[in-house]
C-alpha cells in the first residue's frame, strides 16, 4: 500500500498517511500540512491523489489553499512547487474548458486557467512548464498559430523539452500537418524512449492520416504490448480493423472494442463504435442502448455528435422519420462547424426529402456540398430538389456536374432524363440512352420504366420505328406481338363489342396473362398503332388491357378517341362513361366528357361536369377552371341575339377564372391566351396584343406544346386594327408551322384579312384553296361567290376602268351566279349557315349587274377603241420625229467625219515638208564642217557636235514637233528668216480655209515656229 509520510516540525518523527486510505474530507490533511508546515510538494501529492480517485472538490480544495497568499508569502523561496500548483489549477481549468459545450461556462474556465498561468509566470516568467501549460490553454481555444509561438519559445530555450515537442506536434497534427507532427513525435521518442505508451498514440494517428494503415497499426499495437489496457490504443487498432473489409479482421476489431468497453465502460469512443458495429448487423436494439450509454458517458462534441448519429441512422433505417429528423438535428446542433461531422446533415437531408420538406433539405445538402464540392450522391440529391422546385436550369446543372464526376453513375443520367422529358426531348433522350448503354454494359437488368421512356420519346419525336422497338424490347414475347406484327388477323370491330374474340382464344389455349408492369407499355404500343393509323391493331390491343385489367380507365379513354374520330359521339361518350364507372373520380375522364358534352350542345351538362372536377379537386384543377373559363366566353359570344348585360357577365367570370388559373400556375400559356381573348372582346385591343406577344414568344421557346390560338389571335387582333399586312402574315405563319399549309379554317380567316382589305382577287384564290380541301363546306363555296361578286362590283363601280377589268369582272360575276344557282339546289341550307332568301338576292343581284355590265362593257369598249387610235397617231409622229432626227444625227456625222480627214491631211503635209527641211540642214552642215581647215577647227567640231545631239533630239520628239537648235553668232539672222517662213506658214493655214479644211478648235494637232533655212559658212 502506497505511502505518504509527511515529517513533524522540529522532531524526527513523520506522520504517515495511505493514498487508499485518504480521509474523505481534505480539511484534516490540509490541518496536518499547515500544522508541520509540509513542503508544497507534499501538497501536490494529495492533490493528485485526490484527483485520481475523482475526488476533484477535495483536490481543489488543496490546491486552491496551496496557492492562497499566506501560503505564497510563508513559502516565497519556493518557487516550483507553487509555479507546480498553479500550472496544475490552470491544466484542471483548461481541460474543464476544452470539454464544455456552453461557451460561457467554456469562457470562464479559460479565464480561470489563463489567471492562473499569468500568477505563475509572474513567480518565475522563464519556467518552462508554465509556458507549456499556456500552449496547451492555446490548443483548448483553437489558437493553434499562438500556441504555436508558444512552444516554440520552450523549445528555443530547450531543445529537448519533451512536454513543449508533444505541444506543438499536437498543433502540427491539429493544423493538418502530419508529417511534421510525426517528426515531433519521432524525436520525443528519441530524447525519452521510456515516456508513456500513450505518446505512441500520436505517432499511430499521424501514420492513420497520411493513409499509413498498416505502419498505423503497427503503432497502436507497440502501444498495446507496453499497456494492454490502453484503452484508445483498442479503439484505434479496433477501428482500422473494423475498416480492413476482412471477414477475419472485423472479428477481432469487434473483440477489441469490446475488450476497450470493459476495461472503460465509459469510453464513447468504443460504445459509438460498437454501436455502429451493431447498426450494420441490423441489431438496433443494442445500437440504442450503446449510444444512449455513450451519451451518458462523455460531454465531449464530437462523441455526442457520432452518437446522436448512430441513433438517427437506426431511426432512419426503420423508417420512423421524424424520430431520425430529431436526433440528426440533435447531432448537427453539438457541431460548431459542420466541417467537424458532415454525415449528419446527409442523413437529415436524405430524411427531409422523405418528408418532403424540399427547402431544409436542399439547405442541408448544400452544407455537405460546400465541403465535397465533387460528391456525386450530393449533386444528384440537390439536382432533384432543384427539380420538384421548379428551378430546372440549376437542377441541370448539378446533374451534368454529377455525370461528369462519374460518367457511369446510372441514376444521375436517369435523373437528368427526367427533367429534360418537358424541355427537350432529343437531350432527355440521349440521357435514357446513355443510361441503357451503361446498364447493358454491365449486364444489368434494364428497367421496364427506363425502355419505356425511350419509347415514349421516341414517339414524341416521331420516330414511330425506334418506338416500337424499345416497346417490345420491354414486352418480351407475348400474344401482342403477334397482333402488332400482323401475324394474327385483326378485324375492324366495334371497340365496345363483346370479347368473345378473347375468350376464344383462351379456349384455344393461348395465355392472354398482361403482367401489371407491363400494362403501361402495352397501352403505349397500341398508342403507336393508333398514331400509325392502324386502328385495327390499336383497338384489339386496347381491349386486351381491358379483358385483363378491366378497371385501367386510360385504355376506354383512348377507344372513346377512336370513336369520336369516327364521328361517333354517341359511342365516345359510352365508353368514357364507361371509365367513369370504373373510377367516378377520374378527373381527365371527366374532362373528356365535358368536352363531348360541349360538342354536343349540351352547355348545362358540361358545366355541371366541369364544376363536379372542381369540387372533386377542392377547387384547384387549373385544366377544369380553364374549361369553365372557356364555357363562359363561348356563353357570351355564340349567341346570336347578344344581350350586353348577360354578355359582359360572362366576359367577366371568364376573365376571373382565367386570372385564378394564373394564380395557381403563373406560367399557364392558355390562362394568359384566355385573358387577352376577353380583352380583345371588350375592344382592348392592345393589351390584348401585348398578352397574345408573350404568350407566343412562351410557346415558342418550349418544344413540347403546340399553341396555335396564339397565331390566330394575334391575326384577329392585327385584322381589327386594320394592319391587314402584318394579320395575313400572322395567318400564313400559323398555317405553315401547325398545319402544313393544309386548313381550311385558317385559309377562311386568310380571306377574311384579304375580304377587308379590299382585295377580292386574292380573297378569291385562298377561299378556292379551302374549297379543295374542304369541299363539303358549303359556306366556303358561298364566300367565294361573295368575294367574286364584290370584285364584279367593285370594279364596274370604278371611275376609269378598261375594257379587259369590265370583261374580268363580267367572267367573274357568272361564276359567281353558277355557285349560287348551285347552292340553291342544296338540302338542309340552314344546316350549312345560310337560306334560300340570301341566296335569292344575291342571284338577282349578280343578274342585274351582268345587265348593267353590258352597258359597261360597251363605253369601255367605245373609249378603247378611241384610245387605240390616238395611240396609233402617236406613234406615228414619233416615228416621223425618230426618222428626222436619225438623218440629222447622220449628216452631222459625215461633216465631223470630213473635218478630220482634213486635220489629218494638213499635218500630214506638214510634217513631210518638216523632214525634207531637216535632211537638207543636215547635209550642208556635214559639207561645211570638211572644207573648215583654219584655226577655228576645234570651235567646229564642237559645234558639229552640238548640231548633231540637237538632230537626235529632234529625231526623237513628237511628230511634227522638235526644239530649235542654240543660236550661234554665224546664225544672227535666222530669227528674220523664221518670220518670213512663219508668215508663209500663215497663208497656207489660210489658204486651207478657203478650201474649207480648217483644224478646229481644240484639234490635237499642235503647230511649232520651225527654224530657218542654216546660211552656208563663208
């Protein structure tokens, strides 16, 4: 038994005391120390002691009164032991502080522990210990640069200072750098081999995180051959035997946590993962009763935070929602930072979207996305609550990051699939198709849901082919193969007919069975053959769903679509009532039959119908409120005595149904179309213009609607303004892009724009094009005689008219009275909109105007006849004028022409003379230069020589031109002799004047005074 002997003042004697045996109140050991005036280390001792047994009031109570000022003042001269007190009240304060979760109490601890540090370094400032224990107060709070600082202060004054190398590899490995942090380790080992096998503990954390594994556990087991009940020693080894994989590895990774949990039962380190260890094998009944023992076993955050985990992900696990939202709330709510523990607010996301709170867990998603930026699993779970948001742009965008990422990620091609199926069919597509790819590759089994939403875009892209192929990929063999492929007989029968045909061939023995999940590509097949126009094998199809599974309504809706395209509402109307037998509350089959009833006439019924979908849907069916809406405007309209008070009625509860659509669903196209409908009919006409404008610019940009009311509309409102330009190209427009140039209804309204217009031709030639197309439509046949006799009238009511428009006109009116004639002999003309008594007075009018058209015909024929004419006279004269003028033209020319023969002869003439001139100069100068034998020989040659450059000159000048030579004193009277020749020159001009071959003015020919005649040498 472990002793303490405390030595009596002034005697040799001591008084001993057993550590086991303390007494339970401090006070009788604190009286012993006074009394003998015990050294301080003894203080400490039982301090300690204390502590260890958890007696931490009693251990307080020493060192509170060890470090009192009567004991400082008594003991001044030792200096360690009360710096040794005092660093000791700072560690207990520190430690109180990095363990507390309030942050005031959190606070004061510090306070506490940093005005202790501060009292011992005031006794000694350069004690070493002191400084460690501020650095380990710095590490507490999480100022790991300043603690940083601080242990670098020991260690500059002692190198070797274990206590500050373990501080600040504990900053390094806190600061994420771990290699730094083991060589800190390294070398406290080095300096003291025997410290304590928890040192090690470092050393195997560092080597766990710089992915070491196996030198890691090399590690915690040196630590547990020195202590085998090092309890974190088993929780780490534990821990990375449990994260091997390995069957046998994971067996003793368990043993050791156990072994961990019964040295300490307290350690919540071992108990979270014992109960992590239990999750997996599904025991949740140990999960909960570990976690609860580890929250009861530590106040540290992160271990409360695994724990409440554990307990959340059991919950989650089975299913009970709202218990896993509590406890990941209350996992999440232990965290400062969620940097510390991100897997709580996954599962809390994961629950949110359970419960369908899209906000909090699109808000605890992003929380994990800021930290792994590039985690597949989070991209696609905010891909998807962006999406049931509405928010589709950003929602995409998560989900290419996320194939990106991990380009064989299935369900994200999947998810992103699903979202584009409304915007963009090619692009939906080829994310189906890429998943398939993937799913083939890896020989996986391929959805029913994924082929049949190949199909179905196929479909809507009109690739009937590749549809069909994706549907029976999914079907797989069966009895409607043979009737898709023709390979049984199908009889165009009556949808509604009995099914003995099935029932036959049950008898026969063939298997009719349709499994459940098949019945939806089933019904997408025969939706194919309908689209194909094969309504044989569509029908037979339809009714096989139904023999088999007799309550799927979608299957009669579509019968009643053949039916109505038939032109049998009757039977239409049977089978969709016969739907709604199988489901009263089926909203699209009770629309269908609201529409039935409004073809029929039957406005109170289908009202009721529409308002029986209301109360059915609480009020909230936008396509039901639209119909109403509908219903209403067509009450207002169709009448054809308008009683204004009843119509503005009307008018108003439309446009208030509408608005309450828009309220539900802002961007509804059809709302909005309704709205600027029943403006337009209350003559506002540019608002009305302005709604029509945003609702085509919206259906434009969105691929999967066809909206063409928008066109017609916009056409409509251009008309009633008079922008007859801007209606027909709205109409053309709207003609080409829905219709394929191909309705007559369209063309009618083309006519109508042309009609106002005034232009009776062109009304003509378009009502002539719907006739062709629809040649069962009287009233076209009827407009056209209309538009043809306004042309008739219109143009025998001109001012000036020829004689070609009269016959035009004529033409026209007989065509005219033969349509009318022919719509008289008719039956049933009120059935087709008009009566025998218009019809009447049109044919006696077009017989009046051909009378009066003869009358017409004749003065037109009279004044074109008087025109032709004069016309005749004209031409005449201007020939006449033409003819004199040519003549003139010519005469003038043979004179211009006589004019340069003549320039051309004088130049001539005188430039022959010029060069006979020069080849005289020429030789007399050569024959007075050989007889020259005086003095002045050399004078001569020069100037023979100069003659001779002058000659070369003149050679080479323009023709009739040259320069005259210098003037030597042997040639003083040449300038006499030019003048003579100049005045000869002169009468040669003159003379050629006379004989009328005068140069014009301006002629190129240019005249030069020429030299005269060289005087021979003397």
């Amino acid at each position: 038994m472990a002793c303490v002997y405390i030595p009596v003042q002034n005697t040799s004697e001591e008084v001993r005391v057993a550590l086991e045996q303390l007494p339970a109140d401090a006070t009788d050991i604190l009286d012993i120390l006074k009394a003998e005036q015990a050294p301080l280390n003894l203080w400490l001792t039982f301090a300690r002691e204390y502590f260890k047994q958890g007696k931490v009031a009693e251990f307080l109570q020493i060192l509170e009164e060890g470090s009192s000022p009567e004991i400082d003042e008594y003991y001044s001269d030792v200096k360690y032991d009360r710096i040794a007190i005092l660093n000791a009240l700072g560690a207990y304060y520190t430690n109180l502080g990095r363990v507390e979760s309030k942050q005031r109490e959190k606070d004061e601890h510090f306070i506490r522990a940093t005005q202790y540090y501060n009292k011992a370094s005031r006794i000694d400032q350069d004690e070493a210990s002191t400084w460690v224990g501020k650095g380990q107060l710095l590490v507490a709070k999480g100022e790991l640069e300043q603690a940083q600082e601080v242990f670098k202060i020991v260690l500059d004054g002692q190198r070797d200072n274990v206590a500050a190398l373990l501080g600040q590899a504990c900053v390094q490995f806190n600061s994420g750098r771990f290699q730094d942090a083991l060589k800190l380790y390294k070398r406290a080992l080095q300096i003291h081999p025997q410290c304590p096998a928890s040192v090690r503990l470092g050393l195997g954390l560092c080597r766990v995180r710089m992915g070491e594994f196996k030198k890691a556990q090399q590690a915690f087991d040196r630590v547990l051959q020195l202590d085998g009940n090092n309890v974190e020693a088993l929780v780490a080894s534990g821990i990375l035997d449990l994260n091997s994989g390995e069957e046998d590895r994971v067996h003793t990774g368990l043993e050791k946590m156990q072994a961990a949990y019964e040295i300490y039962p307290y350690c919540s380190m071992a108990l979270n993962h014992l109960s992590s260890h239990y999750f997996f094998t599904d025991q949740h009944f140990m999960v909960e009763q570990l976690t609860e023992a580890a929250l009861a076993a530590t106040d540290h955050i992160l271990m409360k935070a695994q724990s409440y985990y554990n307990l959340a992900r059991s919950c989650h696990t089975k299913e009970d929602y709202e218990m896993a939202a509590r406890y990941y709330r209350a996992s999440t709510a232990e965290l400062k930072n969620p940097k510390d523990f991100i897997l709580p607010y996954y599962g809390l996301g994961q629950v949110h979207l359970k419960l369908g709170d899209w906000k909090a867990a699109l808000a605890s998603f992003e929380k994990v996305l800021e930290l792994y930026p590039d985690n597949c699993e989070t991209l696609k779970a905010i891909g998807h609550i962006l999406g049931q948001q509405g928010r589709k742009e950003k929602a995409l965008e998560h989900l290419r990051k996320a194939t990106r990422m991990n380009p064989r990620d299935v369900d994200a091609w999947l998810e992103m699939g699903e979202l584009l199926v409304s915007s963009d069919f090619a692009a939906a597509l080829e994310s189906f198709q890429t998943a398939h790819n993937l799913l083939t590759k890896s020989q996986d089994v391929v959805p029913l849901g994924l082929l049949n939403n190949i199909g179905v875009l196929h479909f809507e892209k009109g690739e009937l082919e590749a549809a069909r192929k994706a549907y029976k990929q999914a079907l797989g063999e069966g009895i409607w193969i043979e009737y898709s492929e023709g390979h049984r007989s199908v009889d165009v029968v009556s949808p509604i007919e009995d099914d003995e045909l099935f029932r036959s061939l049950e008898e026969d023995g063939v298997s009719l069975d349709v499994p459940a999940e098949k019945v939806t590509v089933l019904f997408n097949l025969a939706r194919l053959h309908e689209q194909l126009h094969e309504t044989g094998k569509a029908s037979v199809l339809y009714r096989l769903i139904l023999y088999k599974h007799p309550q799927y309504e979608d299957a009669y809706l579509r019968l009643g679509a053949l039916s109505l395209a038939r032109n049998n509402i009757n039977t239409s109307l049977e089978l969709v009532n016969k739907a709604l037998n199988a489901n009263d509350k089926n909203v699209e089959a009770l629309s269908v039959r609201g529409n039935l009833e409004v073809k029929t006439d039957d406005w109170l019924k289908a009202k009721d119908t529409f308002k029986g979908i209301l109360e059915i849907k609480d009020g909230h069916d936008n396509y039901a409120m639209l119909a109403l809406g509908n219903w209403n405007y067509y009450a207002a309209t169709r009448g054809e005595k308008k009683v204004p008070k009843l119509e503005a009625t009307h008018l108003e509860k439309a446009r208030d149904l509408y608005q309450k659509v828009l309220g539900l669903q802002p961007n509804n196209m059809y709302a909005a179309n309704g709205i600027g409908v029943v403006l337009a009919e209350k003559g506002m006409f540019d608002i009305s213009k302005d709604i029509f404008t945003q609702v085509q610019e919206a259906a434009t940009g969105n691929l999967a609607v066809d909206m063409p009311d928008v066109w017609i509309n916009l056409g409509h409102i251009y008309l009633a303004q008079g922008h007859f330009g801007l209606a027909v190209k709205m109409y053309l427009n709207c003609l080409k892009r829905f219709y394929h140039n191909t309705d007559h209804q369209i063309l009618l309204y083309l006519a109508r724009t042309h009609y106002e217009a005034e232009q009776w031709q062109e009304c003509k030639r378009v009502l002539l094009r719907a006739i062709h197309l629809a040649p069962s439509n009287y009233m076209l046949r009827f407009d056209a005689a209309i538009a043809m006799q306004k042309f008739s009238t219109a143009t025998l009511q001109k001012a000036k008219r020829t004689a070609d428009e009269v016959r035009q006109a004529v033409f026209e009116l007989k065509n005219a009275l033969r349509l009318f004639s022919q719509l008289a002999g008719v039956k049933d003309q009120h059935v087709h909109g008009f009566d025998e008594k218009k019809l009447d007075m049109h044919n006696e009018y077009c017989k009046h105007l051909l009378d009066a058209a003869k009358v017409h015909l004749e003065a037109a024929e009279r004044e074109e006849q008087q025109l032709r004419q004069k016309q005749e006279v004209a031409r005449q004269v201007a020939m006449a004028e033409e003819a004199r003028r040519r003549a003139e033209d010519e005469r003038q020319l043979q004179l211009e022409r006589r004019q340069r023969d003549a320039e051309q002869r004088l130049a001539e003439r005188l430039e022959n003379a010029l060069q006979e001139k020069k080849a005289t100069w020429n030789i007399k100068k050569r024959d007075a230069d050989e007889g020259d034998d005086g003095p002045g020989k050399k004078e001569r040659k020069k100037r023979k020589k100069k003659e001779k450059k002058s000659a070369s000159q003149d050679s080479d000048g323009e023709e009739g031109r040259y320069s005259p030579r210098p003037v030597s004193d042997e040639d003083e009277d040449v300038p006499v002799k030019s003048q003579r020749k100049n005045k000869r020159r002169k009468q040669a001009v003159y003379d050629s004047e006379e004989e009328g071959e005068m140069t014009p003015a301006g002629s190129p020919v240019q005249y030069v005074d020429q030299p005269s005649e060289p005087e021979e040498s003397v």
